[in-house]
C-alpha cells in the first residue's frame, strides 16, 4: 500500500492534467472519494452521501430519478484510464474506480507498463472489496496523548487554548480548484458526523502540529481552513500567532510556483509560538515584498525600506533583513532556510520579528522533518505536477524558474532507468534560483535532446542546439550540446557537479543562457555535502 504522501502526489498529479483540469464535476468528485480514502472513511463512498456531500443534491435526492453520480463516475473511469495510457503510463502509483463502486483503489506498480498501459481495463471492470478502517492497508490511526493532544487551530489569531473533543472537520474543495483552475473557484463542502475518536488518518498539517514526521505549513494571514497548493503541498490557516496584523495582495510574484503562498501574509512586530515534538526540523521561511518600490514610486526606493530581525528561539537568525535585497528585487518569491531547528524546552518552536526600519512581513512557514547536518535533498522535474521515478523517488513539479518555458514529451528515452523525469524540459533563456542553507552542495543537472535529431520534429543534429550554463556565477557547462554529449536524441545524460557554494542569499543560482538554439534542461537535484553538525 502507498503512502499517504504518495497518494496524496498522485492524485495532485492527476487533477492538473489535461484529462480533468477542464472537468470540474470530475475533480470534485475524484477529490471527494480520495480524501474519504485518505480519512479511512470508504464506509462513507456511496452513491447518496456523493450526491449531497460533493454535488450539493438536497437530502430529498432519489438515486433512481437523479443519475448525476453513476454517470460521472463513468466518465471519470474513462477519464482515468486514458490517463493512465498516455501520459501518467509510467507512474509507480496509478489511481482507479473498480467498476460497479466509489471507493478508489490505489495500484503500486513494480515496473513501468507496457504500451497498452498496464491492467486498467481489469482493474477496472473487476470488483474490489475496499479495506475496513481497521486494515493494515488503511492509514493508522492518530491517536491523541496528554502530553501532546491535537489541537484544532483557531482562525482568529489566538493560540488555541481548549483540549475538548474534536468534532469531524470540514473541508473546502476551494484549495483544490485553484490548483486546477487559476482563475476560477469551486467552492464545494462536505461535512460528517460528530466523533469522539480520533480521525484514522493523518489530519490536514494545520491541525495536527507535533506529531513523528509530520510536515507542518501555515499560511500567514489567511483565514482559510485548509489549501492544496499547485504541487500537492496540504497549507493550513494562520495560527499560534501573537501580535502584528494580516495584509493580502493581488500582485504578482515572480518565481512563485503558486502566487497564492505569497499574496496575502502577517505585518508588524509579531511572534510565532509553534507546539512541535521534540525532533530536528528544517524550517522554511517564504518572504515576498509586495510593494513595487523605484525612483516613480512615492513609498521612495527599494533596498533599506524595509528593514527587521528574525529571532528563533530567542536567537538572533537574520539581521538587519532586507526582502529586497536577499530575493533580488520587489515582487519576487524568496524562501530562507534553516537547519538542524529544534523547539525550545517547552515544546514549541518560536519565531519573533523586530522591526528595524518598516514593519516585518512573513508570508508563510513550512516546517519539516529535518536532516542533522544538512537540508532535505532537493529533487525538482520541469512537470507541472510531481512524478515518481521507478524508485519510488518523489521529484516534485517545477519551481524557482525565472523565463524559458516548459514542454512535454512521451517518457520514451533511453538511458535511464527513470524515464519519468525526462517527459518534460524548460528551454530558454531562464535561471533557477533555488534556496538552501549555508554550505557545500552536489547539483546533478538532468537532459535530453527531444526536438533535434534525425527522427524528430526539429530534424538538425550535432550543433543544432548549444548552450552555457553557470551557477553562481561560475561556468559549469561551456559551448554544451546534449545531442553530442547523449550520443543521439531522446537518450537520458546527467552531468553531476560538486563543491556549489551557495551564495551570501543562501541561493544556489543556474543561470542556462543559450548560444546557438535554445538552452534546456529536464530536471535538477540538489544534495548538500557533508558538513560539521550545529544545532540551533
């Protein structure tokens, strides 16, 4: 059985795609009978609570007169499968509806399929008996403790201070649609009983702060319950804060995956107090200057306008902070890193911002499972979306781009044993600016030549296509041509690069400038080197 994580990608994965990003009733739906997968609540996949918990049918809605889900549960069938023939045919994880049922069945697959796809068609036409929530397959339970019990965080601001029983949330598919749909907003509720025992599957990260491994991501300033962002990350409202005032934007900003972690945030003289077990954490601060400061601009200039400290557990962590400065310029998304962060003695993580000149912003905190010594490894495809490699490596959706632009191609390429994370490529003049910690990194850059060669669409060959590439400044590729250097087009090349110092902005920079053609690549992977251990 996979993980929740995993199922949790997949199914991110298969909502942006083509298949069912124009087919909101299907989204609804599909994100309906996962999540109830998810909670370990199949008991609750059936064709009536579909029609009033996802579609809105009033508690009058007769099955034999109103045939709304049986037929899009036909169509999201079809949808899944063609799917899962074309351009999800080599994920690890596949998603299907057994025929005759609404409980979703998550298929690990040992291997890439074959070119008819794999077993769809049986998988889907056989019936499966579902798992009980008491199943070994099912997500264990959560279980509450004195000393760590499960607050529900509240969403006014005050730090939540009751440990009475926790009714059954409720959850928006508002999230899910912007994921889908970056102009348009479902807003679609389901709701279910009461319970005293707790949920037997991991809660949204924004109720559930503490628990072994847990990831915790909180959205400053916004009142929404929960959001499923563009790459499939769960983000909870803003909690455990104490002072300061919420502020929201409708700018754009730029290296933003999804603009939507940075429109709207907390400003002033504020603190964070964050209930977490004790563990090694690796904490993300995502920072984005909202004024488009410059010399037509009455606010004044750009860098030294805004100006604050940044304490976390009371030690002094970024000084004299210029957003401006560190992320390059206004409008743009900039992330700091911190390693090896513990909570203090009483079991919370703090976080205090000073103002120095202005008043501090924070747009959101991500809170993570840490790595003593170094940060999380770093694997990032070109995709719209995560993929799994055949490993069962998780490489998620491309992020911390600035210009080119993506493209997808059929996974049919040689040379690799994970041939997932070649079926896109970013071409162009473009950078990634990607954020880490202080130290020495390894950068293993992916590529292929999809578009030159004898057989493709740009015919060409040898010298069609070449291309610089520098990090930080310093030259790692000169006059590169993938064609050459693969031997052909469509075979897999990596080119692996130690000893990347990151920047004084903690960035490791790409920057792909083209010579002749455009520069491309498919996907990069960032793992720190081994240094000495510090603990903050």
């Amino acid at each position: 059985m996979p993980r929740v994580d995993e199922m949790r990608a997949e199914l991110a994965g298969v909502l942006s795609s083509r298949y069912l990003s124009r087919a909101p009733t299907l989204v609804t739906f599909l994100s309906y009978v996962c999540e109830k997968h998810f909670r370990g609540e199949t008991d609750q996949i059936k064709e009536y609570t579909i029609a009033l918990e996802a579609f809105g049918r009033p508690d009058t809605f007769e099955p034999k007169r109103d045939p709304i889900v049986r037929v899009d549960a036909n169509r999201l069938r079809l949808r899944l499968l063609k799917y899962y023939r074309n351009e999800g045919r080599n994920h690890a994880i596949k998603i299907w509806l057994p025929k005759g049922q609404y409980v979703p069945v998550f298929e690990l697959c040992d291997q890439a399929q074959g070119d008819n796809g794999g077993a769809p068609l049986a998988i889907a036409d056989r019936a499966v008996t579902p798992a009980s929530a008491s199943s070994p397959s099912q997500p264990a339970p959560v279980h509450e403790s004195p000393g760590h019990p499960r607050p529900i965080a509240p969403l006014n601001g005050n730090r939540p201070n009751s440990r009475r029983g926790i009714p059954a949330p409720v959850y928006s598919l508002a999230g899910l649609m912007v994921l889908i749909l970056s102009l348009s907003v479902l807003s679609v509720r389901w709701s279910g009983p009461p319970s005293s025992q707790a949920d037997p599957s991991p809660l949204p990260v924004s109720s559930v702060p503490g628990l072994p491994g847990e990831e915790v991501r909180i959205l400053c300033g916004n009142s929404a319950s929960r959001y499923i962002d563009q790459v499939g990350r769960i983000w909870g409202g803003d909690r455990f804060f104490a002072g300061g005032r919420p502020f929201s934007t409708t700018v754009p900003i730029s290296r933003a995956e999804d603009p939507a972690i940075w429109q709207t945030g907390r400003e002033g003289d504020f603190s964070y107090d964050i209930p977490l077990n004790p563990d090694i954490y690796e904490v993300r601060l995502y920072f984005a200057e909202p004024i488009l400061y410059g010399a037509d601009q009455t606010e004044g200039g750009g860098e030294t306008t805004r100006l604050f400290d940044l304490f976390v557990n009371g030690q002094p962590t970024l000084s004299i902070f210029d957003i401006i400065a560190d992320a390059g310029g206004a409008r743009t998304a900039d992330i700091k890193v911190l390693t090896d962060v513990t909570p203090s003695a009483d079991g919370a993580l703090h976080l205090r911002l000073k103002p120095r000149k202005s008043q501090p912003i924070l747009n959101a905190i991500e809170i993570l499972p840490g790595i003593p010594g170094r940060i999380r490894p770093i694997q990032i495809t070109t995709s719209s979306f995560p993929v799994y490699s055949t490993d069962r490596t998780l490489w998620g959706a491309d992020r911390y781009f600035a210009g080119g632009r993506r493209v997808s191609y059929s996974e049919r390429v040689t040379g690799s044993d994970s041939p997932q994370i070649y079926g896109s490529e970013r071409f162009g003049n473009f950078t990634y600016c990607i954020p880490v910690a202080p130290g020495s990194y390894t950068a293993r850059l992916h590529f292929r030549e999809a578009y030159f060669g004898r057989d493709n669409l740009g015919k060409g060959g040898p010298g069609s296509r070449i291309f610089d590439v520098y990090c930080n400044g310093v030259i790692l590729l000169k006059h590169f041509d993938v064609f050459v250097e693969a031997g052909g087009s469509d075979r897999a090349l990596m080119k692996e690069f130690h000893g990347l110092e990151a920047n004084a902005q903690g960035k490791l920079v790409f920057n792909f400038q083209p010579v002749t053609n455009y520069a491309l690549v498919n996907a990069v992977e960032i793992i720190q080197e081994p240094a000495e251990q510090t603990t903050r």
